[in-house]
C-alpha cells in the first residue's frame, strides 16, 4: 500500500473538550467530554511547535478555560492538551505548544511527522496540496482521519496590494475548501514537505464550500517560527 502524502501524515485537528451533560448517563458517568474540532494544526521540525490561524483559537485567548473548555489537538493516534503561545493576528497565525510535562517520547513521535517552511512561492499555476479537517467534527469519522486535497497556484499577492489586509503576503489558490481547512498547510506538489503557506480564509463571506482560498505566505510563517525559538 502506497504511503500517505507527507503533508496528510503533518495536520492535526484543533479542538475543543467539554464536558457535557448526557440524556440517559450509564451510573457514575452523567457527563462525557465532547470534542468540538474547531480547524487544522500542523508540527514545524525546525521549531518543535504547531501551527494554526489565529482565528481558529482567537476566542480561547481570553476566555477562561471553564468557559471555553480544554484546548487540545491530535488525530486517530490520541488527543493531547495544548497551551497557546504567540499569536499574529495581522497574519493571522498561531503557535500552539504541547504542556511542559508531556512526556519526551510523544512530542518525538509528534515531530516525526512534521514540517519544514518553504522558501519560495512556485509559479502560477503550479500544482499544491493540502490536508485538514473541513466542517470539523461533522465529517470526522471514527479514526480522526484529515482530508486530502489539491489545487494550483492562481495567483500571489504581495505584501500591501490587499487593502484588506495590507500587512500580509498571500498565495491565492484555486482548490475546493470549506470551514474547518483553516490552518492547514500548502504544500507543493514537488516539494510536499515544505510549507509554501497556510490556508487562512476563502474570499467569499459564504459558509459553504468554495473553491478559492488566500494563504499566508510561508515568510510570516517562518518569522513566528524563529521567534517561538527564541
């Protein structure tokens, strides 16, 4: 069987865990946690950290953990608590760490599976992949499994030219995405592990599935990667 694609083995969901009151509890288990996957994380190598959108944990910044619930990220190989570190909201990224007192041997097979940043935007029209968890826990299936998708280049926007976003630099991309993808890396096609951006948002105020999305350049990933090493 062929191996996975490198940037589906890299993402990790982004979620939420509440307990939750349930309508006709076994004895001594009235509540259960409830998993509400809120978008896509991946593992940095170089930085020993992961990655999402700002917006994905914005509301988590200031909110206190009783009230929103326990941050935590994972896959089919198990959930772990996460702690925010530095958030960009100007380029709408986030570092996400795990607890001090995980043990060694987690965050090694964690990083196993992770990235490194790009240094170059291919050319329009060259092919990209991504990986994420679209409409979050709706579409998660029983072994917490990513979705795989490609598309191409369509464009870059250089820092300034958005006026909706003036301090970024993007990559417009044309592939199928939907909430729940935010966060997710790009990757290309020829070089599928390197990160050449992260999916942000569609350009289209729709919930539903589009089939453009903006990414912010690996640039601005790669100046909060070397400051999360400093």
């Amino acid at each position: 069987m062929e191996a996975p694609p490198v940037v589906y083995k890299a993402v990790r969901a982004v979620g939420v865990l509440r307990p939750t009151l349930q309508a006709a509890p076994l004895p001594g288990q009235a509540f259960a946690d409830r998993l509400d996957v809120r978008g896509t994380a991946f593992w940095v190598k170089s930085a020993g950290v992961l990655v999402t959108c700002a917006h994905v944990i914005q509301d988590l910044v200031v909110v206190p953990i009783e009230i929103a619930g326990l941050l935590v990220v994972g896959n089919g190989n198990g959930y772990h608590r996460a702690t925010i570190g530095s958030v960009d909201f100007d380029h709408d990224l986030a570092i996400l760490r795990l607890p001090p007192e995980t043990p060694p041997d987690i965050v090694e097979r964690e990083l196993k599976d992770g990235l490194e940043i790009g240094d170059g935007i291919p050319s329009v029209g060259s092919k990209v992949a991504y990986a994420g968890f679209p409409f979050g826990t709706l579409l998660l299936s029983s072994t917490h499994a990513p979705t795989y998708s490609e598309g191409v280049v369509g464009s870059e926007i250089r820092q300034g030219q958005d006026r909706r976003a003036p301090y970024r630099r993007e990559i417009q991309v044309s592939g199928s995405v939907a909430g729940g993808f935010s966060g997710a890396p790009i990757v290309s096609t020829d070089a599928p592990a390197k990160v050449i951006g992260v999916l942000s948002n569609s350009p289209s105020a729709s919930a539903g599935q589009a089939s453009i999305f903006m990414g912010v350049s690996h640039a601005h990933l790669q100046a909060l990667a070397d400051l999360a090493r400093s």
